[in-house]
C-alpha cells in the first residue's frame, strides 16, 4: 500500500486524507521533515496560498519538498495546491512561493469576484467514465503551460469555456477544482496509481 501524505499545515486536509484512503491508499499528514521522508507521495491540499507558502517556510518544508519533488516523488496539487506547483503565478502577492514544480503560470481568483464559487462538467484524459461534477471555489486557471505539460481537462461551456483547469508534468498533477470535497473518489485513485507506478 503506498503511503501518501497530505500537506497539513492549512487548507482542507481531512477531505484529502479520506479521498486517499478511499483510493486504497495509506495517507498521513506532513508537518515536519521527517514525516515528508516517509512517504511516497504528496498531496497539496486546497486551501489559501499566500498563507501556504508562508508556512512551508516557517515549518521549513521548502527545501526538502523541492528535493523530492526533483528526486521524481509524485504530487498532486488541488487549488491552492495548484498555485503551490506552479512556476509562475498572476496576481499572486509578491512574496508567496511556490515549489520546484510544474512549468506553467496560473492565475489567481481567475474565475472573477461575481463567481466566487461554481460547478461544472470537466472530462479528463486518462480517466474514464463520466465528466468529473467539478467544484471551483475561488480557483486558479492555467494560463500558459510550458513545454512537457499535459493538459488533461479544460472546462466544457460556458464563459469560461476552453479554461484550463487540470495538468500533468510527469510525475506532478494539479486541478482548479476540488474532486476531495465531492466523494469522486476518480482522481485520487489516478495519483495513487501514478505513485504505486513510481514507488
Ligand atoms: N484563492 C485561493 C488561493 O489563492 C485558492 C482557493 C482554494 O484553494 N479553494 O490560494
């Protein structure tokens, strides 16, 4: 069984946490170093990621995510987590960080204030079955994806059809929405398969 951990410092853990173990995996939460070098695997969960980044440096988790994000250990980044993996972000404030992660700029709160929160049908290459009912709440799109970066979902209709909302870098996931808080348990099942894959 791999074990996964869950970024635990803000942002919605618990829901990730579930979402893993109902994908087959063994997941713990990761505050400290040392629990990062116990596992196979890393979720960034959704949360705030100004606040985020602030607190991998406070708990010193730069550094060593970086080194195993480089040394091939998969990651899967959900919203906030998204930004966290991404090279560059847009109107980001000027000292939030993000990790080693995927060559691509995202841009922050980019749905617009008038729709904070929304739900729409993505289909995402790779996994089968219907379109995930995804869940955006205050999220990032992808503006620009560099070269080695899969586009695995765009979101269908609607004003901001053609959105790119999920991406794939070898072994680093990352989605706008949030399959952890709709009980899809799709996704996580494809990043434990991905980890399986690599361990
Ligand atoms: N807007 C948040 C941020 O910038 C992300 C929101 C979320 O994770 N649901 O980090």
């Amino acid at each position: 069984t791999p074990v996964i951990g869950v970024l635990a410092l803000q942002g919605d853990v618990r829901e990730h946490v579930a979402a893993l173990t109902a994908a087959g995996a063994q997941a713990v939460p990761v505050r400290r170093p040392r629990e990062l070098e116990a596992v196979d695997g890393l979720v960034i969960p959704g949360g705030e990621s100004t606040t985020m980044s602030r607190l991998v440096d406070v708990f010193e988790l730069r550094e060593p995510i970086d080194k195993r994000i480089v040394g091939g250990m998969p990651v899967y980044g959900s919203c906030a987590g998204m930004i966290m993996l991404a090279t560059e972000v847009l109107d980001g404030r000027p000292d939030q960080r993000g990790f080693d992660g995927i060559s691509m700029t995202v841009r922050r709160n980019a749905f617009g204030r008038q729709v904070d929160s929304f739900e729409a049908p993505v289909t995402i290459t790779g996994i089968a079955g219907d379109p995930f009912h995804a869940v955006f709440i205050r999220a990032p799109w992808v503006e620009r994806v560099g070269e080695g970066v899969q586009v695995l979902g765009q979101v269908a209709d609607g004003p901001s059809a053609g959105r790119i909302v999920a991406v794939r870098q070898g072994n680093l996931l990352a989605t706008s929405f949030h399959p952890e808080l709709t009980g899809d348990a799709r996704l996580h099942r494809y990043f434990v398969d991905l980890v399986r894959a690599t361990a």
